[in-house]
C-alpha cells in the first residue's frame, strides 16, 4: 500500500536546478495519483469481520477452530479479506445490527427470528444438537414435562434461544438458573451445584478438548431437544449481495467434502 512521505527529500545542491525541477514534478504527480490510489487500495482491503460468542468457545476450542478453517477457505475464493473477532453473547447482535461487525458465523434459525432485519446466508456452515448433560449416572428423564414434576436444578447457557425457550416451558422458579459460559455451566454440574444444564452440543465439546477439568469423564448427554439444527451465517443488511456469494461458495465446499475433511482433521488434532 502506498503511503504519503512525511519528510520531503532534498536533492544534493551541486545537481542543480534540472534534478530539483524532476523531483517536484514527480512529488506533484505522487500527490495526484499516489493518494487516491492509496484511499482506494485502503477501502478495497478492508476486511469482512466476522464474530464468533465467546461464551461458547474460546481461541483455540473445537468450534471455533473448524469455523476459522472453513471461513478461511470460504474467503479466499471469494478473494475477500477476513478478520475473525470475538464479543460476548449480549453484545453480539448489538454490534451487528449497528454494522460495528460485518457477520456473525453461526446462529440458529430462531435467532433470524428475533433479530428479522439481519440478513441470514441460505446455506448452514455447520449442524448442532441442543441437548440435556447431567454428571449424574443415576439420573433418567423421559422427556421434557419430566422436569414439570421433578426437583432437579436446571440451568441454561445465557444466548441459548432453544435452551431458553424449553427449560422455561420445564422448569419453574428457583430450580432454573442461567450461566454466562459453557464452562462454567459444565463445571457446576461437576460439583454437584446444579442436577441439568442445556447447551449446544458444539459447545460442549469445546469444554471437553478444552484446558483439562477434573471429573469432566461423568458428564454425559441426559436427552437431546428436538432435531439437529442447522447454524447460519447471519450478516448485516448492507450485506445482501455478499451472503449470496457465500451461500454458493458454502454449498460447493460441503458438495467437495471440504467441510466434512476439516471437521476430522480438528477431531483428529484434538483427540491426539
């Protein structure tokens, strides 16, 4: 990228007027060209910021690692320039609504749903379950209304629609209580302070092949909510044209088995 020169070069003073006379006219024609040149390269490379919740998954987790590998690739056949950010759950939607962030990388369908002037891209990066843990090995649920009549405490991450909406519907009063991270909500239930947590499964694993946690072996998956759901890119209006382009290049890389290639290659990293 071109950049104005702060300090002027002055020519040695026994080449005379010619070699000054040559030096000003190319500083003019830097001045006419150089400038806007550098204005638009600056304007042409800035990069798409894409955020992830940092409540579910940190620099480095499971998650977070197969979505930097997938969006890397992404952009660079679409020939953007990418920066990947992180913020929490709360201020998310905030800094995309108001265009501070150009996307967020995966979201469920209920969240197009509560924030409908964002633009979804059509084409899911990757599936998640919602799902019940307990560390309990006792413990057995039917289904959902078993919670209605039961003593157990439940709590949901902060963020999580799907989780949100079931354990209110489930659990009343004291017994429900949310937390602010994955982590700690899996590290509660290890220390027997709550009896359920709900997240999303990609979340977990992020607790799982992440830093170690003792006892982490007794958490297990008590019952999942409803299907698999699809995670969306989700981007701000004055992006339209963009989410087109990266639906399609999506599309083609799941077609391509590139997706599914990285998928086993962060597992394989992690399971080593």
């Amino acid at each position: 990228m071109l950049h104005p020169m702060r300090h002027p070069i002055s020519p040695p003073a026994h080449r005379g007027g010619n070699v000054r006379s040559a030096l000003a006219a190319c500083m003019l024609a830097f001045c006419v060209w150089g400038a806007p040149l550098a204005q638009a390269q600056a304007i042409g490379e800035r990069p798409f910021v894409l955020a992830y919740d940092e409540s579910g998954g940190s620099e480095g987790s499971y998650s977070v690692k197969l979505l930097r590998l997938i969006y890397a690739e992404a952009f660079r056949r679409m020939g953007v320039p990418l920066e990947v950010a992180s913020y929490p759950t709360a201020r998310l939607p905030l800094l995309l609504e108001r265009g501070l962030i150009d996307g967020e990388m995966a979201r469920a369908l209920v969240y197009g749903k509560l924030h409908p002037d964002l633009v979804r891209v059509n084409e899911s990066v990757l599936v998640g379950a919602f799902a019940l843990y307990t560390s309990k090995p006792e413990l057995r649920l039917g289904d959902l209304k078993d919670l209605l009549t039961s003593s157990l405490r439940v709590e949901y991450r902060l963020g999580v629609l799907t989780c949100e909406a079931a354990m209110k519907a489930a659990v009343s009063g004291e017994r429900l209580s949310t937390i602010a991270t994955t982590r700690q909500g899996v590290e509660k239930l290890l220390r027997d302070r709550t009896d359920v947590y709900c997240d999303i499964d990609l979340a977990v694993l992020n607790v799982l092949y992440g830093p170690p946690l003792p006892g982490v072996g007794a958490l297990r998956t008590l019952m999942q909510i409803g299907d698999p759901a699809p995670l969306y890119p989700y981007l701000n209006p004055k992006h339209a044209d963009m989410a087109v382009r990266l639906a399609a290049v999506l599309k083609q890389m799941k077609q391509e088995g590139v997706v599914e290639q990285y998928r086993k290659k962060v597992l394989h990293e992690f399971s080593r």
